[in-house]
C-alpha cells in the first residue's frame, strides 16, 4: 500500500504536540530541580558533609541547566524567521554545551571541597537526615530522568537530553553519596565522605566532557 502524505494542518498539529510536550518535561524538571537543590544545600549545612554539598553543588547546577532549558526549548520551537531562516534548533545545541561547561565547573569545586575536607576532616551531623534525602534524591532524579530521556527521543530535544544526562548523573552520583554515608554511620571513617566526593566529581567531569565534544561537533 502507499503511505498517504502529511498534509500541511497534520504537521502543524504534530509540530505544536511535540513543541508542547517539550515544555511539560522542561517545565517538570525545572520544578523537581528546585526542590532537591534547596533541600540538599539544607541538609548539607546542618550535617557539614562534603559529599552531600557535592551533591548540593551538582544540584543546584542542574537547577541552572533546568533554566536554561525552560527557556531554550521554547526558544528551538519557534518557527523560523528573518533573522533565523533556518528556525531556532541551534539554541539548544548552545543550551547543551553551556550546561555542559557548568558540570565542568561543578566537578572540579567539588574537588577543592573534597581535599580541604582531607586536610580538615570533621564529624558529620544529622547522619539519618542526610541518608534519607540522598535516598529520596535517587528516587525523583531517577523518575525525571526517564520523562525526560523519554520526551527527548520523541521530538529530538538535545537540551532535554542533556537534561536527562544531569538527572543521570545525579542518580549515579547519589548512589556513590549513600553508599558513602552508610560507611561513615556504621564505621566513623571520616575519610571516606571526601572519597566518594571524588568519585563523584571523575564521574562528573568524564560525562560532561563528553557533551562537551558532542556539542561542538555539531556546531561545527
């Protein structure tokens, strides 16, 4: 059989669902970012722990990445123009490397506060606190991830999937965190809260400079 064609008014509606369903999931992000940003930079003051203000610092640059991309998706979704003959899609690609180059930054600070801890290395306070945020940080990241990896398969979004990326990372990086702070609560090795910190941060770095080389080559 021979596959009808799109007509016009059928493109238009497909292209105003996927440019909505873009919003919902960077919309969606932008919100669960906040709230994990703000709880861990709380519980990572009350409890002195490196590797949950790692976590914290990892979050709150996923909440500028979450901006960015608030803004970029619907940005990339504007139909092309005068100044833009070739429409908006570039913005993401930008959106994508610039998020990138924070992960960069986030890495290497949570690096400074990893050895300042090895030179420095406190008790950590509020130990079950802290645990069950990292726990309940998994959980969220892990369910926005998978929205938007999801979303950004459909309608091709490279800033949702770098969006995607961050909340992986965050799962990843997260998991390092508890299984850290288990050691620290059933043994008092103080050390090893600034060498999951590390690990954290090797993670961080290798996934980021990832995207970044993936952005510039398409922008070439």
């Amino acid at each position: 059989t021979t596959r009808r064609a799109t007509s016009p008014e059928e493109l238009r509606i497909t292209t105003e669902l996927r440019i909505a369903d873009r919003n919902r999931a960077a919309t969606l992000a932008l919100i669960v970012t906040i709230g994990l940003t703000v709880l861990k930079l709380v519980v990572a003051v009350l409890s002195g722990s490196v590797g949950v203000l790692s976590e914290a610092i990892h979050s709150f640059l996923d909440l500028i990445s979450a901006a960015v991309s608030f803004f970029t998706v619907r940005e990339a979704g504007k139909p092309a123009d005068p100044g833009h003959p070739y429409g908006h899609g570039k913005i993401e690609t930008l959106s994508s490397l610039f998020e990138a180059i924070l992960l960069l930054i986030a890495g290497a600070w949570i690096i400074v506060e990893g050895v300042d801890h090895l030179r420095n290395p406190h008790l950590i306070e509020h130990q079950g606190m802290a645990i069950g945020v990292i726990v309940l940080s998994i959980f969220v990241s892990y369910l926005a991830y998978r929205n938007n990896i999801a979303v950004a398969r459909r309608t091709d979004s490279s800033a949702l999937r770098v969006n995607a990326l961050h909340f992986l990372s965050d799962v990843v990086a997260s998991v390092g965190i508890l299984v850290g702070l288990l050691i620290l609560k059933f043994t008092g090795w103080l050390l090893v809260d600034a060498l999951i910190a590390f690990a954290v941060a090797g993670y961080i770095l290798f996934v980021s400079w990832g995207q970044v080389t993936e952005a510039l080559r398409e922008l070439a």
